[in-house]
C-alpha cells in the first residue's frame, strides 16, 4: 500500500506552488525529499497529509481518497512531525510523547511502556520528567521525534502505516543525526512507509531507498540515489558545483562541495 | 520537575473546599457554631427541618449565596484553564472572547434606559441578568463570526476581535455611564465590581443546571484541550476534529462565562490565575487541570465573598474587589518562586 499523490497542483495567491506532481511512498520504504529553498518540499508535504487540499489532483492513502478517511483510523496510519513545534507548555517529556498514544489509546500501562520505549529509542530516556519549556532545540526535537513514533508503535489494523518528518534532523548533532537514520531504517524494514525532507545531501544518499529531487514546485528527478545523484543535477538544481564521488564504507554516492 | 502529583492536589483541594464552604456558612452579622451549621444541613437534608431563625439565615440567605459562590468560582476557573488552551497562551482569560465586554454592555444598557432593578423582576431574576447574558451571548457570536472564515476559525483572529469587541464595548460603557445621572453611575459600577448578593435558589438553580452539562461535556475534551497545545495541524494529524472543538469550547464559555457574569457581575482574576496557578503546580494536563481549577477556583470566590462580607459589618463589599486583592499576592509568589528555579 501507499500514500499516492495524482497529479497535483496547488495554487495560491497567483504562485504556483506545485505543478502536475505524480509520486507514491511506498510502505516499507524511505521516500527522502530534498531541493532548494522554496522548492515546494514543505508545500507537498502538506498536500500529501491532508493539512492543505490540491487545487487540482487528489491524494490516497491506502487507496482511499485522504479526505474520505475517519479521523481517528487516519491518524493511525498516518504521524506526522513538523519542522517547528509550537508547545510553550511545560509538559514533561513523557507527556508530550504520550500524546502520539492519544489515536491508539491501549490503555493506560500500555501508553506508558510505548512511551517509555519510544524515548529510549530517541536517546531521551533521562529527560523523561524534565520539563519540555527548559529542554535545549535538539532534546525538544528528539522528544516530538519520539512523540510520533509512538504514534505509530504498533502495526494498525487499518493497513500500512507511513512516517512523513520535515526536516528531522535539523537540530541535531552528528550521532543524533545517524541514530535519526537508524530508527528510520528500522521503521521502514518493519513495513512502515517513511516520507521525509532532508537538506544534506549525503544523508539522503545514504538511507534513501527512493531519492526525489524537487525545484520550483515540480520533481526534477525520482530514483535510487545512484541514479538520481549526478554533478548534472546538483549543478542544475542547487547551483553548486559538486564532485560525486562514493563514500568509502557504505559504498553510497558521495557530494562533495 | 514538579513536587506535587496531580492527584495529590486535587485530594488537598476536595478536602480544603467543605472546611471553607462551613467556615463561610457561620461568618456574618450573626456568627453561628460550626455544629449547628452541620446539624441544619443534615435536617434539611433529612427534609425535617423546623422553622428557626438561625435555620432561616442558613438555608435561605447563606447557602444559596455559598453554593452559587462555589458554581461561579469553579466555572470561570475551569473556563479560563479551558480558554487558555484553546488559544495556547496562559495569559488568556474567559473574557477575552468578548463575554464580559458584552455583558458589561448589556447591564449598562439595561440599568440607564430601564431603570434597572427599579423594573419588577421577571420571574424572579432582575432584567439586569437577562441583559448582562444577551449582551455576552451577542458579543461572543461577533467575535467568533469575525475570526471565522471557510479555512476555519483562527484563534489569533479572535484574540484581537476579542480586543476590538473589548475596546467597543469599554466605549459605549462610559458613553452610557456619561449620560447617566448619579444612582445609575453607582449602580454600573456596582455591578462592575462583582457581586454575588441577592442569591437566590431560583439563581443557583440555574448557574447549578449550567454547570451541570460543563461538567458533562468538558472533561471529554480534556484530551484533544492537550493535543491542541501542541498546535493546531499537530492536533489534526493526532485525529482531533479541531474545528468541531473549538466550536463547541467557545459555545460552552460564552455559556458558562454569561451566566455567571450574569448572576454575579464581573469577577475578574479567578478565570484567569487559578488555571495559571494549578498548571504552575501540576503541569498543563487538562484531564487534572480542570478538576483541579474548578474546585480551587470555588475555594478561592468563596474565601474572597466571605471577607467581603464580614470585613465591613454591617456592611459588605463587592466581591470581585477581594478576588483580586486575595488572588494577586498568590500568584506573585507562586511566579516568584518559578523564576527563582530556572
């Protein structure tokens, strides 16, 4: 099954934001979204969990129009972590994870295993009753991290279940940005479907199993990262010059600026 | 961290409400033990109480003052942890979506052009409260109408209609009080100030039915309340129906915020700091927030109308005056000590 977005336009206040977009996420494989500044990234990410409606074109998830599904048995399959939190309330790490338990709710020992679980495998486990307001930008990004794979902890009767992160690892440091990698691997070999945006470029090669290059508002390329990744396209896309070369111990295409 | 659980609290403040609703019961002009307090309310209850003067004090004048001291105390507080949540900023109050402007409104309105109190109650309540309630109910649909559009309603919109309607309304109040001669002046400020003397059990009859379908139907958003903190489109992707809950949110408090404004004037500060000061203690989970807000705002109006009543025998002042003076050093405190932990 699949999140399919069919033939997209969006269209607002006279931009074209998103032009005639065909693409499906796959369950069970990491879709990496990468492209310029105000490539339509966001944008399409936003149409593809149902946050704004296409001016033209219709998005299924699971087969079913996305409008068409019950809220809560959407909310299932479907988590979602922004590229900006909001929350200046002083919840505590368990509780702002235990949010993500809200469209599932097993009950309450349940929620408080998955949501202890779900911190340990975002390395928060010693924030779990500190204060989310007087957490630092990394630990607050780590625990809605967690926030939403507790969402999705637990395979759901409703089908396939699909993971969508805006820019996760912008906050991180470098080991939180390969264990960001690790989880996301884990997920999608578990049959989780995984969408995210990315900016650097070598960590998309790495743990993209599909690799989509956007700019202004259209996908300029679709493939594995071998393919896609060539000093045509960086050239092309992000005006850079780059060497594409291969990472020597995982044998990924490598940029080199 | 936090040093008190949440159900610690609210044990505390369930026990602390009936030692201050009977404190409250034997203060006034004629003080009254406290076990003959409790031996009239357990004959009254029996239904065998006889004929007394003291029985009379108790069950006609002080209890229902007391119970609709404790229903108004407890919704504005629970309303105002509910407000605060809906617009994710603690420093929002009931009145923010126009209620009280309104309401303040409607009285002025009433009490200029129709004599106010001088008019034969109707059914038992002054015209005073029908005009207070409509103006609050007219002032919140305003706002709402303004902030609402087919992308939904924005919060912030309304926050700031909020003010507008506010602003207006502060506007046509001191116009009305302009033209008014010297008894109509008193009488707006009066009822500005808050004031819950002249309760009735027609009145707690009613605030207690309101009261009633609040206590139904809020606990049961106490979830999404704590979803939406989160933000709104973080709220939607966890399944909540945002524009259904804020919609009915809204309609809960203009009802709510109305019908106390309207049987007890303006009483600021409870809807505000109490929400405030129980998530400073137990944190922002609405599943105890508002349990905790309501009955610690009843105990904060009812320890606020009992010094209002005794401290100027015979005489008494208006309630809302003593919320504030009771409240503010709490709250002051309370920050005080926040602000040393960070």
């Amino acid at each position: 099954m699949s999140i399919v977005a069919e033939n997209i336009s969006l269209h607002i206040a006279d931009f074209d934001l998103l032009r005639n977009i065909n693409l499906s996420v796959e369950a069970g494989v990491v879709t990496v979204l990468v492209g310029p500044n105000g490539a339509g990234k966001s944008s399409l990410l936003k149409v593809l969990t149902g946050e704004m409606e296409p001016t033209r074109g219709s998005v299924l998830l699971n087969q079913l129009e996305l409008s068409q599904w019950d809220r809560q048995e959407k909310a299932n399959l479907l988590a979602v972590l922004p590229q900006h939190s909001v929350l200046n309330f002083p919840f505590t790490a368990s509780e702002v994870v235990g949010l993500g338990c809200i469209p599932h709710e097993t009950g309450y020992a349940k929620d408080q295993k998955i949501t202890a679980e779900a911190l340990q495998v975002v390395d928060a486990s010693y924030l779990q009753r500190r204060l989310y307001t007087q957490m630092s930008g990394g630990e607050k990004q780590r625990v809605q991290l967690a926030r939403v794979l507790a969402q999705v902890w637990l395979p759901s009767q409703h089908g396939d279940q699909f993971l969508v992160l805006d820019e996760p690892t912008a906050a991180f440091d470098l080991s939180h940005q390969q264990m960001t990698l690790d989880i996301v691997k884990k997920l999608s070999a578990r049959g989780v479907g995984v969408l995210m945006v990315l900016h650097d470029l070598n960590l998309a090669a790495r743990c993209a199993d599909n690799l989509v290059v956007m700019n202004g508002g259209v996908i300029e390329a679709c493939g594995s990262p071998d393919n896609v990744l060539t000093e045509q396209l960086v050239s092309k896309v992000f005006n850079v010059q780059a060497t594409i070369t291969r990472h020597p111990v995982t044998d990924t295409p490598l940029v080199i600026t | 961290m936090r040093y008190l659980s949440a159900t610690a609290l609210i044990w505390i403040l369930a026990a602390v409400l009936p030692v201050v609703a009977i404190v409250s019961l034997s203060l006034g002009t004629v003080s009254i033990p406290f076990q003959k307090i409790i031996e009239t309310l357990v004959y009254a209850f029996s239904g065998n109480a006889e004929y007394s003067q003291i029985n009379s004090i108790i069950l006609d004048i002080r209890l229902p003052r007391l119970i609709l001291v404790l229903l108004v105390g407890a919704v504005l507080a629970s309303l105002g942890a509910v407000m605060q949540g809906l617009f994710r900023n603690p420093l929002a109050d009931p009145s923010l979506i126009g209620v009280s402007g309104g309401a303040s409104v409607g009285a002025s309105i009433v009490i200029v052009f129709a004599g106010g109190a001088m008019l034969p109650p109707l059914a038992g309540l002054s015209l005073l409260a029908f005009g207070a309630f409509i103006g609050g109910v007219i002032s919140t649909l305003i706002v709402y109408r303004v902030a609402t559009s087919s992308l939904g309603t924005s919060v912030t919109t309304m926050l700031l209609a909020g003010i507008a309607i506010g602003a207006i309304a502060g506007a046509i109040n001191s116009l009305l009080s302009y033209f008014s001669d010297n008894q109509m002046l008193r009488q707006i400020s009066v009822w500005q100030m808050g004031n819950l003397g002249g309760a009735n059990w027609l009145k707690v009859t009613i605030m207690g039915s309101i009261s009633v379908v609040l206590l139904a139907l809020l606990p049961s958003q106490a979830k999404a309340l704590n979803a939406l903190l989160l933000g709104e489109s973080e709220a939607r992707h966890l399944g909540i129906h945002v524009q259904k809950i804020k919609r009915k949110l809204i309609f809960l408090t203009a009802l709510g915020v109305g019908a106390s404004v309207a049987l007890a004037g303006l009483i600021g500060f409870v809807g505000l700091v109490i929400p405030h000061m129980i998530r400073l203690l137990i944190g922002p989970d609405h599943r105890w927030l508002l349990p905790a807000s309501a009955l610690a705002g009843a105990s904060l109006l009812i320890v606020a109308d009992s010094i209002a009543r005794v401290v100027v025998l015979p005489a008494e002042l208006p309630t809302g005056i003593l919320t504030a003076l009771l409240g503010a050093p709490i709250f002051v405190a309370l920050l005080h000590r926040q602000r040393e932990e960070l």
